[in-house]
C-alpha cells in the first residue's frame, strides 16, 4: 500500500493509492459559535437535492447537538470504539488511523448503519445534562454544556468512500477537489457507507446506487465569480466560509480559508485521527470542556480559543469572520483596510465590503421636531 503525507497528523500513512492532489480543493470553515441549529443548511440542501424516490432518509447536510446527538445513530461514538485509545505526540499522531486499523481483508476500518439508525435525525438535539427536573435515565461525565455540529461531506483529501469502493466508481475532480460517485459504475455494494466515517453516503434502494453530497458543483462550473454551495449560502447564522484551501507549504495569507487554518490554526479538521485529511474546518466551541474538544478537533484546541476569545483585540480575525455569510459568492480572496474588510476575487477584484463594527445610532427619548416620545415596544 503507497505511504502518502497526511499534514493533519504531521506524518506519512498508507493508503491504497498513491497521492494526487486537485489543482485546487474546495474547503469550508465552520464557527461553531454562531450555529443557532435553525436548519436552514438542512432544508436548504434536501429541497434541492434529495427530494426524489429513495432519497427520503438522505441528509448530505444535517446540524446536530453534541455529546448526543448523531446522524446515523452512533456515527462517531462506534468508530471511536472500534479505533480504541490513540496518542498524539505534540502534533504528530501517534496511533492508528482507520486504514492502518482495517481489518485483514478490508481496507479501512469501518461499520454500515442498520436503517433504523437513520431514524431519528433529530435525536439528543438541545439535550444537555443538569437540567431534567425529575432526574436522569443515564448519568454521564459531562457538564452542563452542548454545542451544534453542522456536518456535510468532508470531500477528504484521503476519502475512505473511494478507498472501499471495489467498483472504483468514486473519485476526486482534478479540478477541485469535490469527491463524487460515478452512476454508471456503482453498483451499490455499499462498501463507501460503511467505509466512509462521518457515514455521509447514502444508499438509494430504489435506483440501487449510492449517494452523497456533490459540494454543488455546478456552481463552480461557470466563468466568473463561483456562487457558494446551498448549505453555506442560507445560512442565517452566518457561520460558513466556502473556499479553497492550500497545502500548508503552499499556504497564502489573502486566502481566507488558509488565513483561518494555516496561519492563525483556529480552524481544525474532525476528528484528524481518522487519517483522511478532511477539507471541512471547525472554529470549536469555547464553553466545551477541552478534553472533549481535543478528542474531536486534535492537539489544536487550546490554541484554536484562545485566539478566538482574543478576537475583540484583534481587527484582521474579527474582520475576516465579518465577511462570513456577507455575499453569495465564494471570495477566494480578502484584505483589510482600516476598519473595513474587503472579500475579493482571484484578480483583486472586489466582490464584497463589510464594516467590522456596525455603526451605532441613539436616538433621543423625546423627538423635538416632531413633538412625539419615542417608547420602547417589546
């Protein structure tokens, strides 16, 4: 098996193909602080595209409350299991990653969830523990804290779908890095869902092939400016950036998704230790207890909020987080100047402006040219 260079675990690992990197990956980042869990990203996708036979239970893009929540059941909590304890040495993973831990005969190491675990999409959602009047069920470890999980196809680096699938029937556009599944090759043995860790491919039963997230491609396939995908463009918390991202060496500091990875690192792939070099970042949460955060985000954590919290001090973070959510157009892109941030296209070219303070206006209780007292209505 070909050993290729994994960044996010700071070392080589073997996988079944040798390493072909796009001319550019699509990539996302996720402030985990804004998500309100309204679901907008949810319907935004399943109307445009999962709204056909077979598809019912399909949900490329699902928000979820951690500890508890989980789409399929479990997804992340029996993989963990299987995988057992690992290690990371400062940066450098120490332990197995899901294809060094493949059983003999398979080439990752994974499960395939029964139907009944698709469900109850909505299950754990808002739980949190201390706060059941008349006592709880189970007791667990956890304080009294929760968090919203938005959660869409990783489209890895490193995809354990197309590693599993035996019809070579799942691939990585050159072009951008979008992971896909070819219709005419599939044949829906179902290898990519049990493969895939974030189990975010879907098996239709009534065209017998497998489904997933196509990043909105389409989008991207015009001249111009790329409009952002479904889910990032509805989000009412602006909490998304879509975008590319570079190789760490390669890394370019006008690039907001490399500016928020790369050079500032308060953005952090799931669960790295899974070895598939995931092209979707998280901002983790602040509230969280931090050894629930290092298990899912890695080593970064404490580094990760602790530049966040200093985001008040600091004009290029919190002018860069400003432009989330600002335009339906993916700026790949951004500077600022003063008190303003600009997202711009590939050739400097401005796309999109945002003050990063809104201006303050305080009217005064009785209005002397009108002969009225303003009041407050709640």
């Amino acid at each position: 098996m070909p050993n290729v260079r994994n960044w996010q675990i700071g070392r080589d690992m073997p996988y079944p193909y040798e390493e072909v990197r796009p001319k550019k990956q699509f990539a996302g980042v996720f402030d985990t602080n804004k998500c309100i869990a309204c679901q907008t990203c949810t319907i935004a996708c399943k109307t445009t595209w999962t709204s056909g036979k077979g598809q019912e239970y399909m949900l490329w893009n699902n928000v979820e409350t951690k500890p508890y929540g989980s789409h399929p059941l479990g997804w992340d909590v029996r993989l963990l299991n299987e995988l057992g304890p690992q290690e990371w040495d400062d940066e450098t993973y120490k332990g197995k990653t899901i294809f060094e831990a493949a059983p003999p005969g398979e080439r990752t190491l994974g499960w395939r969830p029964e139907d009944l675990d698709y469900a109850n999409p909505n299950v754990g959602e808002d739980d949190c523990v201390g706060t059941v009047e008349k006592g709880l069920h189970l007791h667990v470890p956890h304080m009294n804290w929760f968090f919203y999980l938005a959660k869409t196809c990783m489209h890895c680096t490193y995809p354990a779908c197309l590693a599993s699938c035996p019809r070579t029937a799942i691939y990585k556009r050159p072009e951008d890095g979008i992971v896909l599944i070819d219709q005419d090759r599939c044949r829906g043995y179902r290898e990519c869902v049990r493969g895939c860790p974030y189990k975010k491919v879907y098996y239709n039963p009534m065209t017998g092939t497998s489904e997933k997230c196509i990043g909105c491609y389409p989008k991207h396939d015009v001249s111009g400016p790329k409009e952002a995908p479904q889910c990032f463009l509805t989000c009412i918390g602006k909490i998304r950036c879509a975008g590319w991202i570079s190789r760490p060496e390669k890394a370019r500091e006008d690039n907001p998704i490399d500016y928020l990875v790369h050079f500032r690192k308060v953005a952090l792939p799931l669960y790295p230790q899974f070895g598939l070099e995931p092209n979707m970042y998280y901002i983790p949460p602040i509230h969280v207890p931090k050894p629930f955060l290092r298990q899912m985000f890695g080593p970064g954590v404490d580094h990760a909020i602790e530049t966040y919290r200093k985001i008040p001090d600091d004009k290029d973070l919190a002018g860069l987080l400003a432009l989330f959510g600002s335009t339906p157009l993916v700026f790949p892109r951004w500077r600022r100047k003063g008190d303003t941030v600009f997202g711009l296209d590939e050739d400097g070219s401005e796309i999109v402006r945002v003050p990063i303070t809104e201006p303050v206006h305080i009217r005064v209780a009785f209005d002397a040219t009108h002969d009225v007292v303003r009041t407050n209505i709640p």
